[in-house]
C-alpha cells in the first residue's frame, strides 16, 4: 500500500510538471516559436511524455509487480493450505454419507413399536408413541379410561385421594411429556438433515455460518434433553413420596391398632 502512495505520488508530480511546461510554451508567442526553427511546444511534450513513460515503468511498473506476486502468493495459500479443493471435496463426501446414514435414522424411528393388543391400552398407546403434539389432550381421557378416576369420596379417606390424584397427575405429565420429546427429536433429526444438506454444496467461506447454526441446534437439543431430564426426576420424586406416605398410612394405621388394642385388653372392657 505504501509503494502504491508513493508511485502516485511520483506520477502526479509528472503529470503536473509536463502540463506546466505545456502551458507555459503554448503561451510564448509565436513569434518566439518559430525562431527556434521546430515548433518547440512539440520537444518540450515528447520530453515530458518520455519522462512519464519512464517513471511509470520504474517508480510504478516494479510495485504493482511486488504487489500482483504476493496477491498470487496469497491466493496459492488460500487454495493449498487454508481451503485445498481435495479436503473440500473429501468433506462434501462426507456429508453425502451422513445424508444416507440420516435417512436409515430417520426410517429406524418410523419402525412401529405398538405393542398393545385390546382396545383400551391401544388407544392410550396410540396416543403415547404418535409423536404428535396434538395427540397430547386424547392422553387424559384415554387414560382414565384405562386406569380409572379418581377413587369416589365415599370410597377412600381424603389423604389416599390425594396421594392417588397426584400419582396420576405425574404418570400423565410425563406421558405428555414423553410425546412433546418425540416431536422434538423429529424436528432435530429434519434440522440436521437440511444443515447437512447445506454442507454438501456451501462454499469454504460459509462454513463459520453453518457452525454457528449448528451449535445453536445443539444448545437447543441439550435444553430439550435437560427437559426431559426434569420429568424423569418429577417421576421419581413422585415414587418416593409415594413410598413415603405408604409408610405414614402404615404408622397411623399401627397406632391406631394400637391404640385399639389397649382400649380392648383394659379390665372391665366387654
């Protein structure tokens, strides 16, 4: 950049002093002109136009060879060492392999699983393995239908009413949840496939854009992971607060055994 200043520099000032020098022999009269036997106007330009040539083939001509050699030097780098055509060309095949192996993963999740064989536990399993969002409200009625309401008033004391509503509660969260995962998984797995796609045909200079969208899928498929990591610790949490009351239930009811007992073994008690 600096050689490039200074030869414009050194070819303006030529410029400048060749249009000075012919203005100054345009207006000498012509008179004085014609004595000098040649029209000097004519020598004083081919001077200054040999002056221009010579300049620009040394002050500007050797520069802009510097310059166009380490362009090229440059260029050589970029193609051999920063983005060789032969890994370019092995990561699109690589990317055209992981396309086929996205496929045979995409058909595996389509294998039905469904495993139920009567009427009630196929329509709560239809529900529970669709990986339809929209299916998430038939899972409530599908299964109360299946495992029965909540035990009636008349039928149970208050606290085993509670403990069995909230033990459904959570079967059905994490029921629901299980279907909202599987939804996800399939918009992962269409993300992954349309990213890759991308690959097979993206120039050197985008790869840092599809790196940045694909960290952001996985920030996305960890947030989803960590979800459903929560619902398998509510499950479990669930599980041993039921563990926990049914030892409560056991005590109360021992002491009220106990307390029975002494009332009956007392003398005089008929």
């Amino acid at each position: 950049m600096k050689a490039i200043v200074q030869a414009w520099k050194v070819l303006r000032n030529a410029l400048l002093l060749a249009l000075a020098l012919a203005i100054v022999v345009m207006t000498l009269p012509s008179k004085a002109r014609s004595q000098l036997g040649l029209d000097p106007c004519c020598a004083i330009i081919s001077v200054g136009l040999n002056s221009i040539s010579g300049l620009l083939k040394s002050v500007v001509a050797t520069p802009l060879a510097s310059i166009q050699q380490i362009e090229q030097q440059a260029s050589n780098f970029e193609r051999q060492v920063v983005w060789p055509v032969t890994a370019i060309n092995q990561a699109r095949g690589l990317a055209v392999q992981a396309q086929g192996q996205f496929t045979q993963m995409r058909q595996l999740f389509q294998v039905s699983v469904s495993s139920a064989t009567l009427p009630r536990p196929q329509q709560l399993e239809q529900s529970l393995l669709s990986r339809n969002p929209g299916a998430v409200a038939q899972i409530a009625n599908n299964y109360s239908s299946l495992y029965g309401p909540v035990v009636a008033q008349t039928d149970a004391p208050q606290p085993v009413r509670d403990l069995v509503d909230m033990t459904d509660a959570e079967a059905q969260a994490a029921m629901k949840k299980a279907v909202e995962i599987d939804a996800l998984s399939d918009l992962e797995l269409q993300a992954a496939e349309q990213i890759n796609q991308q690959l097979q045909s993206a120039a050197p200079g985008s790869a840092a854009i599809l790196d940045a969208q694909t960290s952001a899928w996985i920030v996305r498929a960890n947030a989803y992971t960590q979800s459903a990591m929560a619902e398998l610790i509510r499950v479990r949490s669930i599980e041993l607060a039921n563990q926990g009351a049914q030892l409560k239930f056991s005590a109360s009811h021992l002491a009220t055994l106990h307390s029975t007992g002494n009332q009956v073994l007392q003398p005089g008690v008929q």
